[in-house]
C-alpha cells in the first residue's frame, strides 16, 4: 500500500525552514503566488541551483523540472552560452539608461523570427508588454473595449485581472480587490474556442479595440485552439476593425521560432513576447507593423516607458538563446521528448488504473513541448471545462511525483515544460514515476471515506 503522499518534513527541512523565515519579509513567503503551492498543499520546495533538466533543493534533493521558470528556460538551466553571455556582458556594465547595440541586435533577432513584427519594443515582462499593445489598440482604433477569453493570462493589469460575470460574454467584474469597475467595464469575456462567442460581441458591442488572445492557452493547463478558430478571430476582427493581439509571452520561440503564428500560418496585428526572448532574464516585448509601432513614444503619442527595458544583461541573455535555437533548432527534438512523455503517461495511468475507470481518469493534451496533464473525465477544450478537473488528485499527482524526483508546476491550471536538456533517460524516469503517482492517487481514492450524501 502507498501511503498517501506528503510532503515528509525530514525530507524537505531546510525548505521548510527557509519558507517560513521567508514568510517574515514577504507576502504568502513568494514573489509570485503560484510558487506558494496552494493548490497542492505543503510548503514550497527552495531551489539552491539547477542546471541542464534537473533542479537542487536547499536540502540537495534533486529534481526532473517541468516548470522551467514557467517557460523561459528551453535550453533548460544554465546553458553555458547563456551564462557566458550574461558574465562576459556584466562585466561591461548592467544597466545604462542609454542605447546600447545589444537591444538592436536582439530587435533584428525577433524581426527576423516573427513575422508579424517590423518593428519591436522591449519591456521587463509579460505583463508589461500585453498592458502596452492593448493601450497601442486603444490608441489606434480610438475604441476601449477589450475581447478576452475565460482562462487565458495576460498578466495582472488591471484591464486583465477580471471574471466572467453571469452568463458567458459579458462585462467583466474585477477578480481581485483595487480594481475599479470603471476599469473592467471595457473587458468583455468570452470561453476560449467559442466563435459564436466572438461574433456575439462584436454584434452588441460597435466599440472594440481589440481581441487579445493566447493563440495557445497555457494557463489553464496547455489547450490548443480548435482547428479554424484562430482564423475565424482574425476575420471578425478584419470585419470589424478591431486589432488582433497574439499574447505569445508563453508559446513565442516555444513551439516554433516564429511562435504560434509560424505554426498556425497567423498574422495578428500585434505580438506580444516574453520568457524566452530574455532567456531566463527579465525581459519582454510587443511588436507589430510599422504603421501601428510607430505611434508609441517617443516617435508617436502613445506613453510607454521603462528603466530597465532593453537592459543589456536580459538582451545578451535573449541574443544568445536565440542565436542556439536559430542555428541548432531543438523543436523535432522537443517535439518526440513531449510525445514520449505524454503517450507514456497514458500507460502509466492505464496500468495503474486510472484511465477508462469510474473514478479518476486523465486526459493529456500537448502543443510541441508544453504538456499537460489533466485530472478530467473529459477532454479539456475551454476554461470552463478545465475547472471541472479533479484539483485534489492533480495535488496528491503532484506531491508524488515529488517525493519521486520530479517537479511540476504546483497547480492543475499550468503548463509543463519539456526542455531541450530533457533527454530520453529523463522522460523514462518521468514516466516511472508517474506509474507510482498514479497508483498514489488511485489509492487514496479508494481509501478516502466517500463524502456523507444523506445529508
Ligand atoms: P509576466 O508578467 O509574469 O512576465 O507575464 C505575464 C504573462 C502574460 N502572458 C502569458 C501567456 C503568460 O503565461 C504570462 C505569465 N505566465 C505565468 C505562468 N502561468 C507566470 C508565472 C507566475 O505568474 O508566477
């Protein structure tokens, strides 16, 4: 019998101990909150170091990662051109508050891969940069709504931070306390993979900037667009002269050079990039044509500023990831680790019972390297089928997978990531651990004490 899986204390001391010293200084003890692990329950994992596939706890426990920083890190940890890059660059100076070549070279470097952009400005993150092109939208078309779906994360601007309100397309209403409902007013929601949605507002609605949109979402888990939805955006949008944005800060260098865009053969009118182009430093962008860039300042009217944008340690960082996936592209590779990775799953999950069961099952689902895992009876298409998934499963998946060398993202709702550094002895290792989760899981389902109906 497994025991059901916890996170035994011996183990995991010293992170314990700096998690709760961590939580003297900073709010919930992190600097973002999906790293707190409460959707999985216990306290988080802290990370001494990390190199290649595999990331050190402060207790020297080592784990197979799949949250590679939430995307940036394809090359996996620490890529020694990477490193170089960032050093011998340091060594000049960090930051100077003045042009420097570097932000030239990696702006050509982005124009080149994504064919969208002719013009690029860079900023420090995702959030960032989506809160800009949306203020270029509004800019442009002298509208204020904004299009989004249910599910997809932009960032937490307040334009963004918002939750459906009854019925499906609707105005938004504020999902956290400080944001006025002036604000969130100009937000339409609608469930992603929905055309009728789409064309629903734009019928009601004559005064819509912009759609903005993962063109792959990844922060419900990874769910790819239905075949011909992209499309179907980029029509409406055309038809009633909205923008188009591709918030490509997660799928941007990630299942193609050219992103999601090359993949799907798009043209949105403006991209947003980020995690990758800094290669695991802080560093974003959005771009777009000539036309549209050219009215943020200083050449236009439209504000967006930044000290540290276009730093040059992030820009050597993005130059020299960049430069790796250009000359050596990793994405057949990347694509047959994801494959192994999410058809071995589906073994593990068969022999240890858990799919075709009454109980729990799971449904896989992958874009090149992000996978997902989800604990559904259902194949997962849209946010509001992807909260139906069984949270407390994916939680006692997560804490075993652990407890077996492997780190995932603490939550049903994220991506994983298959990194170029994932080899096959890793994938195996995955999948070996998994079988035992799964059996975890099925276990202490079957122990649990079912809840007390008659009530
Ligand atoms: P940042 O502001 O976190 O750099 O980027 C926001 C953002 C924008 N667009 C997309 C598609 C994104 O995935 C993100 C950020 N992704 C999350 C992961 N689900 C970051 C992790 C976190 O919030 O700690």
């Amino acid at each position: 019998m497994v025991s059901t899986p916890t996170l035994q204390t011996n183990r995991y001391k010293r992170s314990k101990t700096a998690f709760a010293e961590a939580c003297q200084f900073l709010p919930g003890g992190v600097n973002s909150p999906v790293r707190a692990y409460k959707a999985v329950g216990g306290d988080p994992i802290t990370v001494q170091a990390a190199k290649g596939a595999i990331v050190t706890d402060i207790d020297t426990n080592q784990y197979i990662d799949y949250v590679g920083s939430y995307g940036p890190l394809i090359l996996g940890h620490a890529p020694e051109s990477v490193i170089a890059a960032i050093t011998n660059t340091a060594r000049g100076g960090t930051s100077f508050g003045m042009p420097t070549e570097l932000e030239t070279k990696l702006a050509a470097m982005v124009v080149d891969a994504v064919a969208s952009i002719d013009i690029v400005r860079f900023v420090n993150s995702g959030t960032e940069a989506v809160m800009s092109a949306i203020r270029l939208a509004r800019a442009a078309t002298g509208r204020p709504k904004v299009i989004k779906c249910t599910g997809c994360y932009h960032g937490h601007s307040d334009s963004l931070l918002i939750e459906a309100g009854s019925g499906a397309a609707t105005l938004g209403v504020p999902s956290s306390p400080g944001i006025p409902t002036q604000i969130t007013q100009n937000t339409v929601l609608i469930p992603f993979n929905d055309v009728e949605a789409v064309s629903g507002v734009f019928s009601t609605h004559s005064d819509i900037a912009c759609v903005v949109i993962e063109p792959i979402a990844g922060n419900m888990g990874c769910i790819p667009p239905k075949p011909g939805y992209l499309q179907r955006l980029r029509d409406l949008c055309d038809q009633h002269g909205a923008l188009l944005i591709f918030d490509e800060v997660m799928t941007g260098f990630r299942v193609a050079y050219g992103g999601a865009q090359e993949l799907y053969s798009m043209h949105p009118d403006l991209t947003c990039l980020g995690k990758i182009v800094g290669g695991g430093l802080p560093c974003a962008a959005y771009g777009g044509t000539k036309h549209l860039m050219q009215q943020m300042a200083p050449q236009g009217p439209v504000y967006q500023a930044g000290t540290l944008s276009g730093n040059p340690l992030a820009m050597a960082a993005g130059i020299a990831t960049l430069q790796t996936l250009r000359e050596t592209p990793p994405y057949d590779q990347l694509d047959q680790m994801g494959e192994k990775l999410v058809q071995g799953l589906k073994s593990a999950a068969a022999s240890a019972g858990i799919c075709g069961g009454p109980d729990v099952q799971i449904e896989t689902s992958r874009v090149g390297s992000m996978v997902s895992c989800f604990f559904s009876q259902q194949p997962i298409t849209n946010y509001e089928q992807a909260i139906t998934c069984d949270t407390d499963a994916f939680a006692k998946f997560f804490i075993a997978m652990l407890g077996k060398g492997v780190m995932l993202p603490p939550s049903q709702f994220e991506t994983w990531f298959v990194s170029h550094a994932h080899d096959e002895p890793c994938i195996q290792q995955t999948i070996d651990a998994a079988y035992h989760a799964f059996v975890a899981v099925s276990e202490s389902r079957s122990t649990e004490t079912p809840p007390d109906t008659r009530s």
